[in-house]
C-alpha cells in the first residue's frame, strides 16, 4: 500500500514491458546470427559450383586448341616430309611448342620412325595425335602433347582469393553481431523509456489526476458536510452558511472544469497536428522507398551489361586464339617459300605474338570485369537490404499513426466527458441553492447526517490511502507544496 495503485501499476508494466524488449533482443540476434550463417554457407557452395564449371570450360577449350593445331601441323607437314625437310619441321615443331600451352610436338613418319621432335613429355595433361595425309597418301602421324599448367594456377589463385574473402566475412561475423547487439539494445532502451514516459504521462493525466480530483472533492464535501451537520444541530443559518460556501466551491469547481476543457480542446488540436506531420513523413518515406527501387533497378541493369561484357571479351579472346592459327599458317607457307618468304615469316611471327598478347590482355580484361560483376552483385543485394528496411520502417510508421489515431479519439471523448461534467456542475449549483431553501427541514436529520458523514470521512480516508498510498493528511501536505511550488489548485 506505500505507492497506491498507480505506482503498482507502473512497476507491473515496466517489469512486462523489460522482459518483452529482452526477450526481443535475444530472438532478433538468433535469427541474424542463423541467417548470416546459412549465407556464408550458401556462398561457399556457389562459389566452389562456379569454379569447377569454369575449370570445365577453360579444359574443353584448351584440349579443342590443341586438337586445332594438331589438324593443321597435319595439314602443313605432308610436303616437308615427302621432301625429307627435317629442318622445315623442326622449325614448324618449335614455332608450335612456342605456345605456352603446348609442350611437345613429334613428327613420326608412316614407319613409325620419329622424324623429329620439339619440347619435352614433361607435365602433359593429354597426347593428341593427328594422321598426316596427303592425296589419300598417309605420311605418318603428328603427336601433340600440351598442358594445363596455366589453367591450374588460374582456378588455384581465384579459389585462394575466394577462400580469403569468405574467412574475412565469418571473422568479422562476431564483430558484427556484436555491434548488431549493442544497437539494438540501444534501440530498445530508448523506446523502452519512451513508452514508460508516455505510461506515466497517461496514468498521471487518465488515472491519477481525474481521481486526485475526486478525492478532492469527497474529502472536501466530507469534512464539510460533517462541519455542517455539527452546525446543522445548533441553527439553521449556520447551515445555510454551509449551503452558501458549497455553492462558492461549486462555482470554483466549475471554472477548473472550464480550464480542464480549454487544455482538453488543446489537446485535440496537438493530436491532429501529430497526425499531419505523420502524414507528411509517410509521403517522404514512400518517395524514399521508391528512389531505392529505382536504384535497385539500375544495379539490376549493370550486372546484366556486366554479363555481356565478359561475353564480349571472351569473344574477343577466341578472335585472338583464331589470329594465333592464322600466324602459325603463315608462317608454315613463308617455310615452305624459304629464302624469299622469310620477311613474311617475320611479319607472321609479330602477328602472332600480337595475337598471343591480345589474347593474355582479354583473360586480365575477363578477370577484372569478373571481379566488377562480383562487386556490383553484393552492391544489388546491399541495395535489396536497404529496400527491405525501409518497407519495415513504413510498418512501424503505420503502427504510429494507429496510436496518434487512438490518441485523438481518447482526446475527442475526454473533450465530451468534460462537457458533460460542465452541465453536471450545473445542475450540482441549482441544487445547493435548493438545499439552502430547505435547510430549516433538514435539521431533525441533523445527528443522522452527522454520523453518515463521518463514515463517509472514513471511507474517503480509506479511498485516499488506496489510492495515493498516504493518509488523509500527508495527502493534504503534497497538495499543499505542490500548489505552493507550482501553482496547481485541486478541485473541490
């Protein structure tokens, strides 16, 4: 009983309210912690899928390049062989195995002799073998033998950078929740005295304010009606004296009633000016809301002209590796020409390590662009995120106009309320004047009235101690330093 009811009543949702923030905080960090590790591992097994499609691809072109050359080194031997050109060959076998990508060519003629050789059998993914046949004539056969040493080391380096990547983000995992949990629990501490603020200000103004008024007003009637019933035994003017000092209290009571209505009107007016400004924020946040799906939109786009991008460059890549064939053909014919095609065979050669340069410039060119569509890929999903968020902060802005919603109707009731107390005052001031006509009759009820007031005394102080956990007269000393303090009159 030492805070009365409104203090019971504050504790009891503050310790509901402390164990519903709490319980919240912990369920929000478990679904984020779950989630970002089912990501991680999502991640990881895109990424491992991605690169054995690539080490794929990148063998299947690399074994038809090697069976290309083989078929034209087939091609282009059948005169050097029936000449006996052992050194046209050898220069043919070099200018191929030049190739980083091949490593060992073998010219064996129709005997199963090896005519010449070129490279070593050293670090050989395959051999390919191509028949040298000329006018139905078979001259004997071309071994091709390459690598996938450049192949390895690629797959290799970006599954290392992947990896280290993927170890930078569950490293920083924890650092992450932990900044996760410190913000929200800023967060909901704040809304936490937030919301016990407006709990005090509507118990201080719904609950306990309306019954301080009343209990004003019972103590007061008591003490003066028990005054009154005392005086009511010796005459009858003393309680008309008593009628008239209720009527003046009545009259004072109806003009606090007048300025409670004038502050319930204000705050009608506060309520709608809330709900405006709601409004406002609702079209802003909207206007937000559909600049980042327009950004959203436009990441969309670049990671599509990304894709074709790399496409481009791996076109680009295969015009090069053709321009390549082409220079090794020609230099095959300048051979063959000898003395007089030998400026030729310089220009082929140039032509193809132009060829083989602009080949390497499209697999670096191939690997940045990788990169930027990796980059632009986690900025579209940091955008989504961002979209998310902010459909989440317009259901919060929803909840808050409901309650600025319910905030106006309280008010427009409280408003209606007062009047109708206004009307009741009224009536209560006709009343006394009544009882001040008939104050000579009520004197044979004297005693009986005396006692019924001290057992209304009684009740009061007994409503008092309930309500305000004080008694009557520690109740009237608060009232009294408050009014001194801040001007506040009670009612009654």
């Amino acid at each position: 009983m030492r805070y009365g009811i409104a203090g019971k009543f504050l504790s009891y949702i503050t310790i509901a309210l402390c164990l519903l923030f709490f319980i919240n905080i912990f369920w929000i960090l478990y679904l984020q912690r779950k989630g970002m590790d089912s990501f991680l591992l999502s991640s990881k097994a895109a990424i491992d899928r991605m690169f054995r499609e690539e080490e794929i691809g990148s063998r299947e072109s690399l074994k038809l390049k090697a069976a290309q050359t083989a078929k034209l080194l087939s091609e282009s031997s059948p005169s050097f062989i029936a000449g006996n050109e052992l050194s046209a060959l050898m220069s043919l076998a070099k200018s191929a195995t030049s190739d980083s990508d091949i490593s060992y060519i073998e010219f064996i003629n129709s005997d199963g002799q090896t005519l010449t050789a070129s490279g070593e059998k050293k670090d050989i993914a395959e051999l390919i073998e191509s028949d040298i046949v000329y006018k139905k004539i078979s001259f004997g056969k071309v071994v091709l033998g390459y690598n996938d040493k450049r192949i390895s080391a690629h797959v290799v380096k970006n599954k290392k950078n992947t990896e280290t990547r993927l170890a930078e983000l569950e490293a920083g995992k924890d650092s992450l929740t932990e900044k996760m949990r410190i913000s929200f629990g800023i967060g909901l501490t704040l809304s936490l005295i937030s919301v016990l603020g407006l709990l005090m200000w509507l118990i201080r103004n719904e609950i306990v304010k309306p019954l301080s008024d009343i209990i004003d007003k019972l103590t007061g009637n008591s003490e003066r009606l028990l005054s009154a019933s005392d005086q009511l035994s010796f005459a009858s003017r003393s309680l008309a004296g008593t009628s008239s000092a209720q009527a003046s209290a009545s009259q004072e009571t109806a003009a606090s009633l007048e300025e409670i209505s004038s502050m319930s009107h204000y705050n009608v007016d506060s309520s709608h000016q809330a709900k405006t400004i709601m409004s406002e924020l609702l079209k802003i946040l909207e206007e937000t809301g559909f600049s980042v799906s327009n950004l959203a939109d436009s990441m969309g786009d670049i990671n599509k002209t990304g894709r074709e991008t790399l496409k481009i460059v791996k076109t680009i890549d295969g015009i090069a590796f053709q321009t390549n064939l082409l220079a090794l053909n020609a230099a095959i014919e300048a051979a063959r020409a000898g003395e007089a095609g030998a400026g030729f065979s310089v220009v082929a050669d140039e032509v193809r390590n132009l060829a083989m340069r602009t080949s390497d410039s499209a697999r670096n060119s191939s690997d940045l662009i990788e990169n930027s569509y990796n980059m632009i890929k986690d900025s579209s999903e940091t955008v989504l995120q961002v979209r998310k968020k902010f459909e989440e902060l317009m259901n919060i802005r929803n909840k808050a106009t409901g309650l600025i919603d319910q905030i106006v109707t309280a008010s427009k009731e409280q408003f209606g309320g007062i009047e109708n107390l206004n009307i009741n005052m009224s009536d209560i001031d006709r009343k006394t004047q009544k009882n001040a006509a008939t104050a000579e009759e009520t004197s044979s009820m004297s005693e009986d009235i005396k006692s019924q007031a001290q057992q209304l005394k009684n009740v009061v102080d007994t409503m008092v101690i309930l309500i305000t956990g004080k008694s009557t007269n520690n109740y009237r000393k608060s009232i009294t330093s408050h009014s001194t303090g801040q001007g506040y009159r009670p009612a009654g």
